[in-house]
C-alpha cells in the first residue's frame, strides 16, 4: 500500500513539474519571440509598388497585389490602397496587401468633325467624355454650326472623363459689315 502511494504522489509531482514546466518555457520563449517582433505599418499609399516592396522588406514586412483597379488619382502602377492600414502593430515577416493603380481608364474620342454641337455632345456622353471650351472660327468647306475639328482629335485615347475642345464653323466669311453683325448674333446664340 505505501509503494502505491508512493507511486500515484510520484506520478502527481511528475505531472505538476511537467505542466508547471511547460507553462514556464511557454512564457519565456513568448517574451523572447514577441520583444522586437512587431513593427509599425508604413504609410506606403501612393508609392509605387516596387519601391514600396523594397522599403517594407527592410521593415521585415512583404508587400502582396491582391487587385488592380482603374484610377483617376493614382498613376500607373501606384498603390491605391492597403491593409492593414499604416501607422499600426504588425508582426515582422507579415504581409500588406495592396489594391495598385492601373492609371485612368483610358477611351478613344470620338469622330466629331462635320457634325452639330448637340450631336457632339451625345457622341461624347456615349464616350465617357464632356464637352470642354468652344472656339469659333469662319470655314468654307464646314457648314455654319458645325465642329471644324476637336481636341484632341478623333481616336486619340483619353483618361475616361476628360473634356474634349471644340472648334464650331461660323460658316463662310463675311463679306459686308451687316453679315459680320449676323456672325456677332449667332456666336451669342451658339453659346450651348
């Protein structure tokens, strides 16, 4: 009976050093791993993603594309966006992912030569373009009221949403002062 006493209080130290070492080498390998293990996330929006790979690989951090996106603010290649955002904790050797530029969606211009402004307007509309400012300009070959030609010119590419330049026909040149008066009349009403 004493030996399997002596027995079961052995077994129970055993298992009480054991777990009692255990938690103890937990602890100290945890305050050992995490003490410099964290780093602060740089602010890399805006860089381009190769010079923000370089920069946040000597932090210990890696820099991953998960998605590219059109965009009117960013240039080609330039990082819209990351996770997780800057200026927090992070582990050393963890990833942020990036959503990087593919520059402005870019659309052709349309034909606008020897139309009317209106028709202009909706070919522009259909493009994803505005109609920027307007010019006058006497012309013998393109009737009154209609585009001379554009800026920039037709399929040109353009970042989607630009404005496009116009310059609107006020028909043949004026011969006597009371036709000039006339031109002088219809470039107020050509106004729109």
């Amino acid at each position: 009976m004493k030996n399997i006493k002596a027995f079961i209080i052995s077994c129970i130290f055993l298992i009480l050093f054991f777990v009692f070492g255990f938690a103890s080498i937990n602890l100290i390998m945890n305050l050992v791993v995490k003490h410099g293990s964290e780093v602060v996330v740089p602010n890399i929006t805006g860089l381009n993603f190769d010079v923000a790979r370089e920069q946040c690989k000597k932090q210990d951090l890696y820099v991953k594309q998960i998605d590219k996106k059109y965009n009117n603010s960013f240039e080609r290649g330039a990082i819209i966006s990351q996770k997780p955002n800057p200026d927090i904790k992070a582990k050393r050797n963890s990833t942020i992912e990036v959503i990087v530029s593919l520059g402005p969606e870019l659309v052709k211009v349309p034909y606008l030569d020897n139309i009317t402004v209106k028709e202009a307007k909706i070919r522009l509309l259909n493009a994803n373009l505005e109609m920027g400012t307007k010019g006058y300009r006497y012309s013998s070959d393109v009737a009154k009221g209609k585009i001379i030609s554009s800026s920039p010119i037709a399929e040109d590419l353009v970042p989607k949403g630009s404005k496009v330049k116009v310059l609107i026909s006020l028909g043949n040149v004026p011969t006597s002062n009371t036709d000039k008066s006339k031109y002088l009349k219809l470039l107020d009403n050509l106004g729109d």
